[in-house]
C-alpha cells in the first residue's frame, strides 16, 4: 500500500473509532443523564424516538449534498464540528426545552457521519484493493472502548463524566476529519439525475425490503435485549453477552472482510438473514442465560457479514455520482425508517406475548428475508463502472 493510501487508511479508522467510541459513550446512558435534568420518562422516551427520527431526514439530506459538492470529505468535516459543539454544550446549565433543541440537533448532524465515512472508504478500497472492513472495524473497537471507559466513569464521577468524555471523542473525530484528503473532482453527472437513477433499481429495492425485515429482530436486540437480560439473570450477564457479540462482530470485520467481499452481497446476505434467523429463535425459546449469550456469536454473522455485503451491495447499484448518497439512504432507511417500525411493531406485541414471542416473530421475518434475499442471485448488477466490490 502505498504512503498517501496507508495515511488515509489511518485516518478514516482514527475517524471511525472516535466516532463510534461517542456513540458507546453517550448511547447506552443518554436515558440516564435525561432523567438527571428533568426529563419524566415518557418525555424522554419522546426524545429519543425524536433522535431517531431526525436521522432519516438529516443523513440522505447530508449525504445528497456531499455528492452535490462532489466531497464526502468536506461535509464530514462539517456535520462532525457541527456535532461536537452541539453535544459539548448540552454541559451548560439549560432548561428541559433547550437540550432537547440541541440533542435533535446532535443527532441530525452525528448521523449522517458513518455512512459517509463509509463511502470514503469504499472509494479507498476500491483504489487500494483492500478490505474495507479492515478499516471499518476501528469503529466496532472504540464503540466497545467508549461504552466500557463511560460506564467505568459514570460509576466514579457521575454522568457529568458521560458528556465531558463524549465530547472529546467529537472533539477528536472532528480533527481527524480535516487530515481526510479531499477526493479530486470527477466531473461526475448531475446528482439529481443520478439519484433518480439509483432508486429506480429493482435489486436495491428488493435489498432495502429485506433489511426492514431485518431489523425487527436488530432493533428490539439493540434497544431492550440488555435490560431484559440483566432483569433475567444479571447485569453481569447481560455485559457478557454484548461483549461477546462486539467481539465476533470484530472479528468478522477484520478477518473476514476480504473473504466476504470475495464472496459477494448475493452470497453472503441469505446466509446473514439465515443466521439471524437461528439466533432470534434462541433467544425467543431458551430458558437459561448461557444459551442466551453464548447465542451472541452469532452477530458476526447477522451483523457484521450483513453490514459488509449490505454497503458492497449498495455500493454497486449506486451510480459514480451518488455513491454517498445511496450509503445514506441505506442508513437513514435500515437504521432509522425500518429501526423505528420494528421498535413500535415490538411496543405492541410485548405486552401479548413479551420480548420472547417479538424474538420468535423476528425469527420468522428472518426466513422470510433469506428468501428474498436468494433473489438478488439472479437479478443484473447495475453497469455503472468499478465499485469497492467488483476490484
């Protein structure tokens, strides 16, 4: 690899691991810091939804006008300052009204980052012929860093240590966005043209159908599996088992990037879904905690090859002119538009038939999504010249 290409490849992981350190910072004790300044916890779960919500808008948004000044870089540099003042002043002494202003604004503006930052690395990828998640797995790590260094503080220092340390992993992922070298132009065709052309392909559409049914099991895991499992046995457990899956996605993104590339999207998503599958229906049927972590592993496959094959997909259907558009709109849709249908799909189904029967109905959806997904074998790669995964 040559010297400019390994120093871009630094910098975007450095990008990615700061960035996600924050979010494993101020993810998991976001409830905990509202409910200290004042918020009841229907208005904070309001909040949060809301959070979730303004990244289906904010990141296509972001991620239209990147392909428009034909920078990623340059809009990262943006949304990521922008981020960073926005969560450092959620530590002045404002009322209710005003952090939540700011927190919705964090949120429009932290969102749109990784899917950019995807494309950024795509694009080096495809130059270099490295694995993109060789890079991508920085992120994976500093998440798991930032939620453990948080919590650790937390318990020493009090929540004022949540926003002190979330803020200078913003600080860090903001100055590490100006080392990114700026993309030449290309001279590419309008956006809007390109764009029209990029929804307008069957093979993408059929994907993001299956990533909604994806998610109704991702989402409940993400945001009520912990909670469940630390009432069940143990907080320790519950650690355990997250840990555990942060770990196998880990590796998955280091060791076996290549290996799914090689494969391709059409290849490794049914075996994705087919994986997610088997660890829904565990954790919708077994009685003890070991099955229950143990079952964990399995989100090297249900996330982390998903994840992979997912941006290589995309990144092949995408025209040369809206590469970090289609990454957001692969964002905004599987972790905002689906996320929150599959989180109000699981509000309604646990008081009939609790977390376990949400888990045995995700298991279902799965099987249904690896069907699919056996579609996208035998439908045409879109022309639109060489792309991360085809190199």
């Amino acid at each position: 690899m040559s010297p400019p290409a390994a120093r871009t490849a630094v910098i975007a992981a450095l990008s990615y691991a700061a960035s996600f350190a924050a979010l494993g910072a101020y993810g998991p004790f976001l409830a905990l810091l509202l409910e200290a300044r004042g918020f009841a916890p229907g208005a904070a779960a309001l909040l949060l939804g809301g959070m979730q919500l303004v990244r289906v808008v904010s990141t296509p948004a972001w991620a239209f006008v990147a392909d428009a000044r034909e920078s990623a870089e340059d809009v990262v540099r943006v949304v990521s300052v922008g981020a960073f003042l926005a969560f450092a002043a959620v530590a002045l002494p404002v009322g209710p009204a005003t952090l939540a202003v700011l927190l919705l604004l964090f949120a429009s503006l932290r969102a749109p980052a990784s899917p950019l930052l995807d494309s950024i690395v795509l694009r080096w990828s495809a130059r270099t012929g490295r694995p993109f998640g060789l890079v991508r797995g920085a992120g994976t790590a500093g998440y798991t860093g930032g939620a453990l260094a948080v919590g650790l503080a937390v318990s020493r220092w009090g929540l004022g240590a949540l926003v002190a340390i979330t803020a200078g992993l913003l600080a860090l992922a903001a100055a590490a966005s100006f080392a990114l070298p700026r993309a030449r132009s290309s001279g590419r065709p309008p956006v809007s043209r390109a764009f029209a052309l990029l929804l307008a392909r069957p093979r993408l559409r059929l994907f993001l159908a299956t990533t909604t049914l994806h998610q109704v099991g991702l989402a409940p895991y993400d945001a009520l599996f912990t909670a469940h499992l630390a009432r069940r046995a143990s907080p320790a457990v519950a650690g355990a088992a997250v840990a555990l899956g942060t770990m196998a996605e880990l590796a998955v993104m280091l060791f076996a990037s290549a290996r799914v590339r090689a494969l391709g999207p059409r290849r490794v998503l049914p075996v994705a879904y087919g994986a997610s599958a088997l660890r829904w229906l565990v954790m919708g049927t077994a009685e003890g905690a070991v099955p229950l972590v143990l079952v964990q592993s399995l989100h090297a496959v249900s996330f982390g090859a998903f994840y992979l094959a997912g941006v290589a997909l995309v990144d092949e259907e995408a025209p040369e002119a809206v590469r970090a558009s289609a990454q957001g709109l692969f964002s905004s849709w599987c972790w905002g538009v689906s996320a929150a249908l599959s989180l109000a799909l699981a509000g309604a189904l646990v008081p009939r038939i609790g977390l376990t029967g949400v888990f045995r109905v995700a298991a279902s959806a799965s099987v249904l999504a690896m069907f699919l997904a056996r579609s996208l074998a035998t439908s045409p790669i879109a022309a639109h010249g060489p792309s991360a995964t085809r190199r």
